[in-house]
C-alpha cells in the first residue's frame, strides 16, 4: 500500500509541468484596444474553455478548475463535469473539489459516480466533498477511512454501498489527501498540492499577504474595496490573482474594468482567475455569500 503512494508521487513528478511548476505560463494576447461587453465575456470565457481543454498541461486544467470553481452557470458546471471524467487522477480530484466550492447540487449527482473511482485520492475528495455539501452519500467510505485497519469490507451506509480501497487505510496516503484539501482553500487559483506550492514560490508568492486578503474581503467597506483593487497591480502573481478572486462580489463597471485588464497578465493562473472573477462581476452568480464567509471562518481554525 505504502508502494502505491509512492508510485503516485513519481508518477506526478514523471508529468512535465509537474516538476517545472510555472514554465509553461504562455504570453497573454494584448488586449484589444475597444472591446464591448459581449466580446469581453467571450474573451473571458475562451480564457477558462482553452485551460480546461489543454490535453498537453496538466497544472494548466487544474488551474481552469479552480477559477471555475468561483461559478455556478450551466457552462462552467458542464466543463467542471467533464473534468471528472478525465484519465488524470489529480485532474479529477480538482474537479471534485471545485464543485465542492461552487455549492452547486447540480454537481451532487456527478460527484456520487466518482465516489466509485477506481483512485482512492479520487474517491476520498469525492466523499468530503459531498459531506460538505449535506449529501451523506460517501458516508461509508468516511467511516472506514476512521475504522482504519478494524473493518476492510464494504459497508451499508444511508442506502449506498462501496467497495472500499484498501489504500484507503494507508497512513502516508490519507496524509498527502488531507494535506492537498486544507491547501486548495488557500492555494486557490493556483491549484493544490507540491506544483502549487513549487508555483508560487517560483514566482516570488507571499502566501501571508493572499491569507491578509482573504480575511479583509469579507468586509465590504470602500478602504478595502479600493486596497483590493489596488492589489490588482502588485508585482506578486499570488496577490494579483487573490485581489481577482476577493472583488468578485462587487458589480460596478470600474471593479469590472480593473480585473478585466489582467486578462493580458504575464502569468496564467492570474489570467484565469480574472476570467471568472470578470463574468462574476458582471452577472455570472458564485456561491452563496454566507458559504463563503463560513468557509472563510473555517480556515482561520
């Protein structure tokens, strides 16, 4: 079992954007010099369909997934549906955990396939994610995770039944999920895991000051308003993309003007979270605002 987790771990390293996290940022088209607001969101959306379409990238779709997470449309939820079906295991596990920050029971119905994933990483995001939600459906597969060695059948739990991977009472594996879920909150739009981590500190992230953003966003005061926006042009990618991501609730033109304008920024995850955060702020709904700030309250803890 240990084994396994091993060969999980080299076999992402094997994967070529895996090791040279942040390499494979590609130039940003110029932005044109007069676009109308239809032009705009499609610009926006061809931002979020071509990360998510990119066979080639591997960092580059688990980065789509995360901006897409900030929505709740029939579009982004089908891309999000689709991504659970991709042949990658950590692409699958992205989609099951940006459906699980969208809120959106549309996406409950999806996420019970994958809680017979043939990958336990899969499975394991599928259940939490699910509890979150209120959809008891992966309880069992929660339980066994806690009886750990004592029980290795599948269980009857609420009407669902699971076979129960054994690598899912391995100590080191259960470590590396519970470790890539309490990072994908705060990691956001730049993923989760080691890549995410080899990412920003690649590119010279303060993971502190995405954290001050956060925590000051869930006030809606205009001296924040105005630092967030004015975060939109700090040298550090991270906060460039969290100041993007913490202005999605604000509907004026101006906010809308100043987060489309990273559309032609110098790095990926940047592009692809003022893409999400441009249709937000223009109409595309989000999550419910009271689950937002409980998650943000959860994080503190």
């Amino acid at each position: 079992m240990a084994g396994r987790a091993q060969d999980a771990t080299a076999n992402s390293k094997s994967k070529p954007d895996s090791t040279v996290a942040g390499d494979n940022d590609t130039p940003a088209a110029a932005l044109p010099v007069a676009a109308t607001p239809a032009e705009r969101e499609r610009h926006a959306w061809r931002i979020l369909t071509d990360a998510a379409g990119d066979a080639k990238h591997l960092q580059t779709r688990i980065q789509s997934l995360a901006a897409l997470g900030m929505m709740r449309s029939p579009r982004s939820e089908k891309m999000i549906v689709d991504a659970m079906k991709d042949p990658d295991v950590d692409v699958r596990t992205a989609a099951a955990m940006a459906a699980g920050q969208t809120k959106d029971r549309n996406l409950t119905t999806p996420l019970r396939n994958l809680l017979d994933d043939k990958e336990p990483q899969v499975v394991f995001t599928a259940a939490t994610t699910l509890w979150k939600m209120n959809d008891k459906s992966g309880e069992d597969i929660l339980m066994a995770v806690v009886d750990g060695d004592r029980r290795s059948g599948p269980t009857l739990m609420h009407g669902t039944e699971h076979d129960i991977n054994k690598d899912l009472h391995d100590p080191a594996l259960l470590a590396r999920m519970g470790a890539m879920q309490g990072a994908y909150m705060l990691l956001g739009p730049f993923g989760f895991g080691i890549t995410a981590y080899e990412y920003i500190h690649k590119n010279g992230g303060d993971l502190s000051r995405v954290s001050a953003i956060e925590q000051i966003s869930q006030e809606r005061t205009e001296p924040i308003h105005k630092e967030l926006v004015a975060a939109l042009g700090d040298k550090d990618p991270a906060v460039r993309a969290a100041a993007a991501k913490a202005l999605v609730d604000y509907h004026d033109n101006a906010t809308s003007m100043a987060i489309y304008a990273l559309f032609a920024d110098a790095k990926y995850p940047v592009r692809l979270t003022s893409a999400a955060a441009y249709l937000r702020t223009t109409g595309t709904p989000g999550p419910p605002v009271a689950t937002i700030v409980r998650g943000a309250a959860e994080a503190k803890h």
